[in-house]
C-alpha cells in the first residue's frame, strides 16, 4: 500500500508515491490546465493502474483542495521544507522557482522555516515567465540549453514584466543579439531575481520545475553561489514532503 501526494500548482500538477518506508517509488506530472480536480484524477488514475493507493491523499498548491476524493491538505511551503530537510538533514535555505511564483525559504536545523519570502515583480523570474519567451522565440527548453552553452557574452535582460521583457528581446534580435548570447542573459536575470530575495549565508537548495527542466541555470547558479546543489526529482519535493508531514515519522 502507497500514499500519494500531490502537488497542485498553477503551471503543472506533480504527484509522488511514498512507500511504507517514506522513500519516494514512483513520479508521475500533468499539466494542471483550468481543472484542479481533473489534473490530480489524471495523476490518480496513472498511479492505480499499477499500484494499491491509500486514502486519504495528501495535497499542496494552489489547487491542494480542489479534488474530489479524501484528501488532507497542506502548506506547499512547509511540506517543502519537510522534504528538503529529509534529504539535507540541516539547516540550509532554498530557492524554488516554480511556474507563478519564486519563493525563498530558510530551515533551521531543525527543519522548521525560521524565513520565508516570495517574489513580488509579476511573474518575471518564474517558469512562466521562460515558457512565454521560449513560445514567443519558438525555441524548446532543450534548445534553450544548448544555445545557452554557445553564447559568448550576457545580453543583460532589463525588464521585469514578462510582456516588456519579450518586447526588449525582439528589439535586441532586430539590433543584432544573438539568440545564444540573449538566452545566457534571461537565464542570468531569472538567477539575479531569485537572489534579489534574500541574503545567503549558508548551503542552497535550488528546487522547482524550472531548474529541472532546464539543467544549465543549474550550473550559473553554482558559478554565483558554489554552496548550492539541486537535489534529484526536485520538481516533486512539495508532494513528497506533503505525506511526510502526514507520516508520524
């Protein structure tokens, strides 16, 4: 028997089986759309198909209630934390970039958050704010990596709002920019905009579907802060520390 936890968030819903050893068995993620309720049965059903599910489900996120079978919700914030301090076992703090929001948060060595902040300049800095430029550029978040790696120099990105952003990246296009050297600058201001947040004074914990999905902000963000890593399914953390949170462990 598995419990399942959820993470509902405004860009994707990701959800994770826990085994009867608070290990993590099993990923599954689906685009959350306008319907909570049919992203977290989608993620429901793919799991049931080869796996005995206990109830209630545990849920995080925008959408954490917004589900039509038994489920005890949580704060995505703290279920966060939890599952950070699972892996670290220390104090250390975390920047997660997720698909609306950028959030910063600091665990004690006890695992409790002792600070939290969250952006507050639109949705520049976050998962939607890459996903726009790459449609509006018709470029994938793999070439978006490799390009990255071509680029000589930063195009410094100066905008905050997605829709000016967009506007001084075809400006810069028509002038000349290349789109390797453009693509470094965007991944640097998404970067310089996380860590606008707070001060870090000890070890980083970088989680969030953005990172994951695009490996080489990973590397800039090590070459601005060496003491920083990204932990394995980071996108899935949330979920994962929601049935913690509910283990009695």
């Amino acid at each position: 028997m598995y419990r399942l936890g959820i993470d509902l968030g405004s860009s994707y819903t990701k959800g994770v089986l826990v085994d009867e050893n608070n290990r993590m068995a099993a990923f599954h993620c689906v685009k959350s759309g306008y319907n909570f309720n049919n992203a977290s049965s989608k993620i429901i059903a793919h799991f049931k198909e080869n796996f005995e599910i206990a109830e209630p489900i545990y849920t995080c996120g925008y959408g954490r209630e917004q589900i039509q079978v038994p489920f005890v919700s949580n704060s995505e914030l703290i279920a966060l934390s939890r599952a950070v301090y699972e892996i670290y076992k220390c104090s250390c703090s975390i920047i997660d970039i997720g698909g609306q929001d950028t959030k910063f948060i600091r665990v004690n060595a006890l695992g409790q958050v002792e600070k939290f902040k969250m952006n507050r300049k639109c949705a520049a800095g976050t998962g939607s704010f890459l996903e726009e430029i790459a449609f509006r550029l018709d470029v994938t978040p793999n070439e978006f990596t490799e390009f990255a790696k071509e680029a000589t120099h930063e195009v410094k990105i100066n905008s905050f709002c997605t829709v000016f952003a967009i506007s001084e990246i075809i400006g810069m296009i028509k002038n000349g920019a290349t789109l390797p050297n453009i693509i470094l600058g965007i991944y640097n201001s998404i970067i310089l905009r996380s860590f606008e947040l707070s001060l870090i004074e000890d070890h980083l914990v970088i989680t969030g579907g953005l990172p994951a999905m695009h490996p080489t902000i990973l590397n800039l963000f090590k070459q601005r802060y060496p003491d920083s890593d990204c932990p394995e399914h980071s996108q899935f953390l949330a979920a994962y520390g929601c049935v913690l949170l509910n283990s009695g462990k």
